[in-house]
C-alpha cells in the first residue's frame, strides 16, 4: 500500500533514512540493470508526464529519478504537461515540482516543459521549466531536435511554426512532445484524434520518428502508426491503476499498475529506451532505428518502417 | 364532467407551443439536430468527421453564418420599429442595464470556477458565458411564461444586449490579430449602403452584392469575425414601418426589402444553422473532463444572480420594473436565458482553436442548451409564472 502521507509531514529521520537506504538500494540494482546501453559520450533524457501532484508517489518517482541518474547521468528532462495540478503559488512550484526533483536540479539537469491542461497559462514563465516564455518552442541537443508544443490549443499559427520548423530542421532525430495522446488505449480519455488530423500528415511529412505524450495516467507505446512510435507516459506523478485496454492493433507495451517514467538514449541511428516504475522495475524497454531517408522531407510510406523493438517483462 | 378537464388540458398544452416564425422554429429544430449528428459521428468515425469539419469550418462560419446573424439581425432592426421591443429606446433602459449583470456575473463565475475545477486553461473561454441564444431563449420564456407576458420583450432585449457585450468581449479577446485599419473598410460599406437607401434602390442584391461583399472583406482583413458582414449593412434596408413582431415570418404580401430579404435568405440560413451545428458540435466524449462543468455551471447559476443584481441596480439608479414582471419571475427568465448555444459554440470556435479547451467549452455550450430550458420550465412551474388566458396586461 503506497504511503500518502503529504510531503510536508516527513516521516521520522529514523525511518526517511531506512527507506531512503532502502531505495537506494533497490534503485542501484535496478539500474544496474537498466537495458540502456549508457554508451559514453550518447544523448540521454528523461520523460516525465502529470507529475505535479505534490504527492508522496511523486516524490518517489523523483527519487527513483534521482537514484539513476548516479548511473545514466541523463542531463534533459522533457515534461509532457499537467506539470502542476490545483494550486500554482510559488509555494506550489517548491512543494511539486522544486523539492521532488531538489537533486536532479542541483546536479545541473535542465527541465523543459510542455503545459497541459491543468497548468496555468503563465507557468511559460517559470524559469525552471525553460520555455523561454513560449507555449511552443524548439531547442537541439546533440543530433535531435526537439518540439515542444502546446497541444491544449492548436492554433493556426502554430501549426505554421510547427511546419517550418521541422522542414527547416537539419537533425537527425526530429521529437515532438506535448501533453495530449495522438494515440493513446487508456479508457480515460483515449486517443485525440482532434489533434491526430492536424499534427500526424505534418509528423509524417517531414520524417518525425517518435512522438511523447502524456494526459492519460498510465504508460504506453504504441506500435509504429505511418512509420511514427507514439509513447504515452503519464503516470509520473498521477496514476490511473488498471485503466489500459490494450488494442493488440495498437498496443506495443504499456503499464498502468504504478507510477512511471521514461528514460531514453540516443546515439547515431538508434534510440533505446526503457519505462520504470516507481518501484524501480523495468516495464518496458526496446531500440528504435531512425527510419530511412533519403532528404528530411518528403518520405514515401514505404521508407517509413522503423525497426522497434522491446517489450514488456510485466505489463500488469 | 371529466371530458372537460382534459380537453382544457390539451388546449392548454396547444396554446403553450408558441407560434414561432418559420426560421425560429427550424433554428430550434435544425441546430440541434446537427449538432446531435456531429455528436454521433465525431464519437464513432472521429477521424473523417474532424478532417471533414476542419475543411468546411472557413466556409460555414466565415461565410455560410453571414445569412444567419442577418436574420438575426432584421428582427432587431425591425425591433426598433414602432411596435417593436426596441421601441422606444427609453423602454429598453432597464434590461439593457440588467444585460451587465446577465453578461458579466456569469463570465466572473466561469473565471473562477475554472480554478475549482483545475483547468485553469479554461480562463480563456470567459466570454463564451456572455452568450444567449435569442431564439432559444425566446422560445422557452414564451412556455414558461406565455406569449403576451411582459417578460417577452424583457427576454429579447436582454438576450440581444448581453450578445452585443459579448460581440466587444470577442473582439477585445480573440487573439487574431486586429488591423484597425479594416473597419474603413466597414464604415465605406455603411456608406455605400447608405446612399444605395438614399437613391430609392428597392432590391436587396444590391445591398449584399456591394457593401455586404466589402463589408465581409473588411472585417475578414481586420481580423473580426467575418460572420458579422452584413450587421452594419442590414439597418440601411428599408423595412417596414411598423415590426411585425419579433421571429414573426415576413407576411407574404410585404414589399419592403427587409421582408424580400428574409424570403429569400430565410433557406440559405437554415442550412447555415444545420451545417453550422454539424461541424462544430462534434465533441469526443472522452474530452468531458471536469473543466467541462465550468462553464454550464457558471452560467446556470449566474444569469439569474447577474439579472437580480443587474434590474436591483437598475431599480437602484431610479428605473422601474415592467408591469406584472416579479421579482420571483426573474429566476424562470434568468435560466431561460441561460444557453448560448448557436451564439456560444459560434463565440467556442471563434475564440478557441482545435484542442481539448475548445471540446470541453463546447461540450459546456451543448450542456447548457439542455440544463437551462429544463430549469427555467421547472422554476416557471414552481413559482405559477405563466399567466392565464386572458388580455395582456400592457395591450
């Protein structure tokens, strides 16, 4: 049973020492582990979606964060929106986003947000979530680029943006993050094909391999839709226990029984990634290959066969 | 002996069916059942009805809803009429004042519920709450209360005041960038309708061929919405001396271009209603978030708080109630005003693009258009609103 005693009422020293000996432990087998190959000199992010909660289980996930970061010293972590829920003070932003992550951020690791739609308009200001001020924004970092969006409103300008940007885009790896599934088999809300019929022809026309969402409270991924792996990972703060309905059409891999997160390498042609729980434990983890393209734009449907591969130790 | 009051009954029921003019009642009957297709289609082939109702949004809400706020817009201007509801100004004071509250207190609440809710992205749907639907509210406040009750012209002119205050809220907040520069381009529309009255032109076509046409550029260039072309224009037909009564069909032998316009644009209208309804009222289920409640919640309890505030403040700065209109009634006529519906979903997609606040404001809209009439009919019923058969008490 997880504890939910409130981050503001701590434990004794006593016990806070035993489990966070207790966790350390666990985590640095765990990322022992870790089926990354942690290649020297690789790029190496974390994911995080609907963290904000300001709850133990966040806490935890931060932890388990922090813990293999010692090992697959990842210096990004994307946020995939609903960063914070209900109060948004500045005591708020200590309480659920500063404390729980107090380590990583000391160790010199950089946040960048997307907002979803339990995150405040303003928070694009917040200087520790990096958006320079923008609903939507792009950055690189080694041979990817990454997209930000605001997929609580796609607007026309936008969209505009969106596609001059990635036809502009000389990286290898082109990812797009934001808060709402394009793709997506939790019964809570599910796939937004509302914004599937504007962003995918833009994701598949100029080549975007992999696409992070969140939104949903569990974890996903899902096969290659037009050439495009979809991963779902809300789960790092909020959780929705056993709400996957896996559609073996869709469904690669996917965990809705804890909290989880994502870390992910890339190197050359090759991106590897894992989803580990709260707990520690791997749920998923696989390789996908950068599809095959002669120019960045402009990729016929058959070049658009990625190689993934992984899959689940424990999907329940 | 018990033939009698059933036969009483029925003629009750009979005579509470308002007799609505054509357009009014298809309005009711149209919107709805597009906006109960798209619901159906959007939640089974989701797909092909948002690649199907993002390709035709520009010509249904730019250009097809032209004919719809043109209609809309003759009944005010033959209001102004004598014998209209907005005739003289003088007796539309007090529900223009009362518009503030109905306006305003729900937008504030909707502001703040937001925050209740957790979906503080919501905020930026605000005027959305400002939205009454006219002929809807028109249509329930005539059931709940009768058709000759004072309260019928009180609903009208109130409903057409908080839609012009929402109509500067949308202006003030749509984040489509406004050239100024534009509205000359309105004003020359005016003035060429202007002078078109001015030359005897008895035609309607003229008046959309060339001020309606350069109106709708101009605004489409300025960055206001382009639907609202022929609002400026329609006042410099010329119509009929006296109104004949408000969503009341242009009798048949009516000259006046006004009239020649309705029988005409009455069918283009229709079918704006209709298509308008089936590409915008499609919202996924799965969008039905808590936020949802917002906006049906803001509006369902603040129209009747901002309409006491709005006619206490009225009546405070000196204004006088109409005839037989309670203050009791008020709670009926403020839920009956409650929906935007047509207004609020054209407000939903004119302020808010594609994506979860705009399924979840329009999901709130649709609710709304349910919850209120339901409330004002309860509400009517409890507080014995509707008057008897009998001479209206102003005729």
């Amino acid at each position: 049973m997880p504890d939910r005693r409130p981050p503001d009422r701590p434990w004794p020293r006593r016990s806070r020492l035993a489990i966070a000996a207790a966790l350390g432990l666990v985590a640095t087998l765990a990322a022992q582990s870790l089926p990354l190959p942690n290649t020297p000199g690789s790029l190496k992010f974390a994911a995080i979606g609907d963290n904000g909660t300001g709850d133990t289980e966040q806490y935890q996930v931060g932890q388990q964060m922090t813990a293999l970061h010692k090992t697959f010293p990842y210096d990004l972590v994307i946020m995939l929106g609903d960063n914070m829920y209900g109060g948004q003070s500045p005591s708020d932003f200590v309480r659920k986003f500063e404390r729980p992550y107090a380590e990583l951020l000391k160790a010199g690791v950089i946040f960048r947000a997307s907002l979803g739609n339990h995150d405040r308009p303003e928070n694009v200001n917040y200087k520790l979530y990096n958006m320079e001020g923008q609903r939507y924004y792009s950055y690189v970092r080694g041979n990817v680029r990454f997209l930000a969006l605001d997929s609580t409103q796609v607007d026309q300008k936008q969209l505009a943006w969106l596609e001059a940007t990635l036809r502009d885009a000389k990286e290898d790896w082109k990812v797009p993050y934001f808060h709402h599934p394009l793709y997506s088999n939790a019964a809570r809300h599910g796939s937004s094909v509302d914004l599937r019929v504007l962003l995918e022809p833009l994701f598949v026309k100029y080549g975007v391999d992999v696409v992070f969402s969140g939104h949903d409270h569990v974890y996903e991924r899902v096969k290659p839709q037009k050439g495009i792996t979809y991963f779902v990972s809300g789960a790092a703060g909020q959780l929705r226990r056993g709400n996957m309905r896996p559609d073996p059409n869709e469904t690669a891999g996917y965990f809705d029984q804890d909290q989880s997160f994502m870390l992910v390498e890339v190197s050359g042609d090759q991106m590897n990634f894992a989803s580990i729980a709260r707990s520690g434990k791997v749920v998923d983890s696989g390789m996908i290959r950068r599809q095959a393209r002669g120019t960045a734009q402009g990729a016929g449907e058959e070049d658009r066969v990625p190689v993934v591969t992984g899959g689940n130790d424990d999907g329940r | 002996m018990a033939a009698e009051p059933r036969r009483s009954r029925a003629a009750r029921l009979r005579a509470s069916v308002p007799r609505l003019s054509q357009f009014a009642l298809e309005h009711l009957l149209l919107l709805p059942l597009g906006a109960g297709i798209a619901l159906i289609w959007a939640n089974i082939w989701p797909e092909s009805y948002f690649q199907t109702s993002y390709a035709a949004a520009f010509a249904i809400n730019d250009v097809a809803m032209v004919f719809f706020f043109a209609l809309m817009t003759k009944e005010v201007v033959e209001a102004t009429a004598p014998g209209g509801v907005l005739h003289p100004w003088r007796r539309a004071w007090l529900p223009v004042i009362a518009a503030i509250g109905v306006a305003t207190i729900p937008a504030w609440l909707h502001t703040n519920l937001v925050d209740y809710f957790d979906e503080p992205m919501l905020v930026s749907g605000w005027p959305v709450a400002f939205t009454i639907d006219v002929a809807l509210a028109y249509f329930v406040a005539r059931l709940v209360f009768g058709p000759r009750h004072p309260a019928i012209p009180f609903v009208l002119v109130l409903s057409i005041a908080a839609d012009a205050l929402g109509f500067v809220a949308l202006a003030i907040t749509d984040p489509t960038p406004f050239r100024p520069a534009g509205l000359a381009g309105v004003v020359v529309a005016m003035a060429v309708a202007g002078g078109l009255r001015r030359s005897g032109v008895r035609s309607f076509w003229p008046y959309l061929a060339g001020p309606g046409t350069l109106s709708w550029i101009a605004l489409l260039w300025s960055g206001l919405h382009p639907a609202l072309a022929l609002v400026p224009v329609l006042p410099f037909l010329p119509h009929a001396a006296r109104d004949p009564g408000f969503f009341v069909d242009a009798p048949e032998g009516a000259r006046d271009t006004l009239s020649q316009f309705d029988r005409v644009c009455r069918y283009p209208a229709q079918a704006a209603l209709f298509l308008f309804g089936l590409i915008n009222g499609g919202v996924p289920l799965h969008a039905f978030e808590a936020g949802a409640w917002a906006l049906p919640v803001a509006t369902i309890v603040g129209r009747p708080l901002g309409l006491l505030a709005g006619v206490a403040f009225a009546r405070a700065i000196g204004m006088h109630m109409p005839h037989r209109l309670s203050w009791r009634s008020l709670v009926p006529l403020g839920f009956a005003t409650a929906s935007g519906f047509s207004v609020g979903l054209f407000f939903t997609t004119a302020l808010i693009p594609p994506g979860q606040l705009r399924s979840e404001i329009s999901m709130g809209v649709l609710i709304t258009a349910v919850l209120g009439p339901v409330l004002a009919l309860v509400t009517g019923w409890l507080t014995k609103a509707r008057y008897g058969e009998g001479p209206a008490p102003d005729a």
